[in-house]
C-alpha cells in the first residue's frame, strides 16, 4: 500500500502538474494585466473593509481564515523539507510559485466571492460552488467537494500533528500521545463552535504568530547581516544551475521549490476560495485581491523567514537521492544525524537563541499547524454542505468533527514521510480538479476585474451585477440588487 501512495504521487505531481501550474499563473498574470504587482496598494487597503454580519464575515476575517489554512506546518517543516530535497534554489522556486500564484489565488477568490450562496444563514462557496453554478457540471462539482472532504480530514491532518510531535519531542520530550491531547482538545472546543468562532480564533492568532515569527527571523537576518551577499547568491546560483555544488540538482530545485509552494500558498488548489466566500464585500473582486495579499504573506514573509533562518546560520543538509527515490548520501552536509523538517528550523534558531530557540520553533509551530487544523475543518465542512443542499441531514456535520479529530490524533504516530506524501495527493487532486474549472471561467474572471477598476475609475458607487456582464447563475448578487441586501457605498479614494 505504501509503494501504490508513493507511486500515485509520482504520477500527480509530475513535470506536466508542474507546467500546468506555473502556466495557469503566468496565464491569468498576463490576461488580468499583473493584478499583484498593480494592485498590492488597494490590496492592503481592502484587508480592512467591510463588517461581519449575521451571515458573513469581514474582509479580514475571511483573510485570516484563508491564512490560517496558508500559513501551517508547510511554512517551517516544509521549507526545510524543499531545501533538504531541492538545494537552496528551491527557495527561489517558492518565490515565482507565491508571484505567479497571487493571480491564480485572485481568480479563484473572486470566483468564490461570484457564485457563493447562502446556506442556513451563512455564506457558503468555493470550488465545488463555481464549478455547479458557473460551469454546470454538477458531478465535476461533487467530485471535487468529495475530494476536499477527503483530503481536509484524512490526508492532511497527519501532516499538520506529526510535525508539531516532531516539534514539541525535541525541544520538550513529550510523549506523542500527550501532544496529540494537546492538538485536539482545543480544536474540538473550536471547531463545534462554527464558522464564526472559527473567524474570531484565526483574527487573533494569525496575526500574531505570523508577526513573532517574522520577527525572530529578522532579528537573526540582523545578527548575520554580513551574511546577506553570501546568501542570495547561494539561493540564486542553486536555482539556476550555476552552483559548483548544487548545479546538478536544478530539476529538483524547481520542482521541490514549486510543489512545497503550491503546498504552503494553495493556490490553484481551491482551499482560499472556501474562506473568501464568506466575506461581506461590495464586489466579488475586492474579497479575490485581499486573498492575492494573503499568498505574499504567506510565501515571502513566513516562507522566505524560514528559508533565511536556515541558510543564514547554515543549518541544513541537502540529501542525494538514487533514481528510485531513495536517500543514498548528502550534497551538502552541515547538521550530520538531523533528519530534516522541522528540525533544522529548530536547530538555525537555536545556534543564535541557546537554549531558547527549539522551544520557540516548536511553539509557532503548534500554533501555525493548529490555525490550519481549523482551516482544514472548515473546508470540508463547507463541501459536506455542498452535497448536504437537497437533503438536509443532520449527521455528516457531527461525524466530519469525530473524523477530523481522530484522523488528526492518529498522525501524531504516523511515519513523517507517510504523512507527507498523503498531504501532497490531497493538495495535488484538488489542484488539478480547480485548475481546470479556473480555465474553463476565465472570462467571467476576466469580466469582473474590469467592471470593478472601470467602477473604481469613474468613482461611481462601487456594485456587481452580474446580468450586466453576462455573468449567469451568480443569484445571491442578483437577489441582492433586487431587495437592496446592503446600500452601495462610495470608495472615498477612486483615483488611488
């Protein structure tokens, strides 16, 4: 059964996923007019638009939310594991995977945003949504929302409590079953509180985790700020092959560099489109540009904080594989008998904060895996309304926290490279179900942005009608011109 998974995921994350992705971001990139260049400005200025209602939540809750699935175990364990894999280059990968991957966030964000509905007094939306309502294909739909369910509550927990175990085991000696208790018990106290718990937990933790960490990172860039030509000539030189040690391994450089970022950012996968749905919000494109924010956040503040704390105090092993995949040896060998994930983060933080740094390391990390658990939870429960719509049965809810909850105490005694491979058929099948549905509804994508910068332009009140663009099945915003949901409002700076 083992060999079958590694097998499946060789055959997921192939070079053609990886063209596939990069294309599409270069893709809606080029056709959107490089949205996250143009617009970064309005996009930090919408984080702190609108209000949670009754229904929804605000712009920044539904940021965090989207966040708090982006910024997990991926940020620490995984950037180490890309560099362990792929050399230093793989950093840069990450990076034009997080510029590129800002486009395609905004498109599926704001598709969300488009065809979300409201479902029992809360907005509902995302993938399986648009797909439905936007392509008509409602078995497409439902594979996709079976798919999410599956990969939100078995494949990817494990990922998310392994890497706190490893965490917590080195710089604390807890036994797994203790920090497995110690995952689950909160999580189950948040998650049976919905989604508006779930919005007012991540508004306060993400944003203070995020902060403390970066900081850390920037106090150690500080420390070894001699350092600094060394290193981005290290990242860049490994990237594009010009490295006399890691100029053999460039393949693995972008491959590891684009797969661990597409695993940290998600974008193309689908994931962020679930919390931007369920943000209160003039127009679809406002909510799309906010979750384009949140992949920069992700990928060149956490990200790249990790990646610095390693090859700036050295802290890392680059490991040579034969063609099966197997480790035979070292490329470079700077932690000798420490296996990489999280442990090198520990160990990079640790050589400037004796004593201190695994504790720390362990600490952020406990909190970014559990932020994510919550993420988790609230896109499969978003899908399992999804297919809930016409029958209206009380128990998939109950069932989807008990299985959530169990999966995510099981992988805490999971083989680490088990887990991760899971994880990344999960993020991989989602990947390729969304990408496809992405390019499928590039115009009304296309449409939207363009009705929203003409009305910002002309500083007319700021409003979607979907009619008017020849945008069919979006009925919550045409239901909401019609009764007057929620009085437009002006955008007091139109020419900025």
């Amino acid at each position: 059964m083992e060999s079958l998974i590694y097998q499946i995921n060789d055959i997921i994350w192939s070079s053609a996923f990886i063209a596939v992705a990069l294309g599409v971001g270069i893709y809606f990139s080029i056709i959107l007019r490089f949205p996250q260049l143009r617009l970064v400005p309005l996009m930090a200025k919408l984080l702190f638009r609108g209000n949670e209602t009754k229904q929804g939540v605000s712009s920044f809750q539904a940021f965090a939310m989207a966040i708090s699935g982006r910024v997990g175990t991926g940020n620490i364990a995984g950037v180490a594991t890309a560099i362990a894999l792929g050399g230093p280059g793989a950093v840069f990968w990450m990076w034009v995977s997080a510029f590129l991957g800002a486009a395609t966030a905004f498109a599926e964000s704001t598709l969300g945003q488009m065809y979300k509905r409201v479902d029992h007094d809360e907005y509902r939306g995302g993938p399986a949504y648009y797909i439905r309502h936007g392509l008509g294909l409602n078995w497409y739909a439902c594979i996709f929302a079976l798919a999410t369910i599956l990969a939100m509550t078995m494949f990817l927990p494990g990922i998310q409590a392994k890497s706190v175990v490893q965490g917590i085991t080195l710089a604390f000696g807890w036994q797994p079953w203790a920090v497995g208790l110690l995952i689950v018990i909160p999580l189950g106290l948040v998650i049976f509180g919905g989604v508006h718990r779930i919005a007012h937990v991540a508004q306060i933790l993400v944003p203070l985790m995020a902060a403390a960490y970066i900081l850390v990172s920037l106090v150690i860039i500080i420390m070894n700020i001699d350092a600094v030509p060394k290193v981005f000539n290290l990242i860049l030189s490994s990237a594009f092959g010009t490295s006399q040690v890691f100029g053999g391994i460039v393949g693995l450089s972008i491959s590891w560099g684009i797969k661990r970022g597409i695993y940290s950012n998600e974008a193309g996968q689908g994931s962020a489109a679930h919390a931007a749905s369920a943000a209160e919000v003039r127009h679809p494109a406002e909510q799309g540009l906010v979750q384009a924010f949140s992949v920069y956040i992700d990928t060149l503040l956490v990200c790249s904080a990790t990646a610095f704390m390693i090859l700036f105090t050295g802290s890392y092993n680059v490991v040579q594989r034969d063609a099966s995949g197997k480790d035979i040896g070292y490329v470079a060998e700077h932690l000798p008998g420490v296996e990489y994930g999280t442990q090198f983060t520990q160990y990079a933080v640790d050589s400037q904060f004796a004593g201190y740094g695994q504790g720390f390391v362990a600490v952020a990390l406990f909190f970014f895996a559990f932020t994510t658990l919550m993420a988790y939870y609230y896109m499969a429960e978003t899908n399992i309304a999804f297919l809930n719509q016409k029958r209206n049965w009380r128990w998939p809810v109950p069932c989807l926290r008990i299985v959530i909850l169990l999966s995510t105490f099981y992988g805490v005694f999971s083989a680490a490279g088990y887990v991760w491979t899971l994880g990344d058929i999960g993020v991989g099948i989602m990947a390729w179900l969304n990408i496809v549905a992405l390019i499928l509804l590039r115009k009304p994508i296309i449409r939207t942005l363009k009705d929203y910068e003409r009305q910002r332009k002309s500083g007319e009140p700021i409003t979607f009608r979907p009619s008017d663009l020849d945008i069919p099945n979006a009925s919550y915003w045409e239901d909401r011109q019609t009764t007057s949901h929620q009085a437009d409002e002006p955008d007091p700076s139109p020419h900025t």
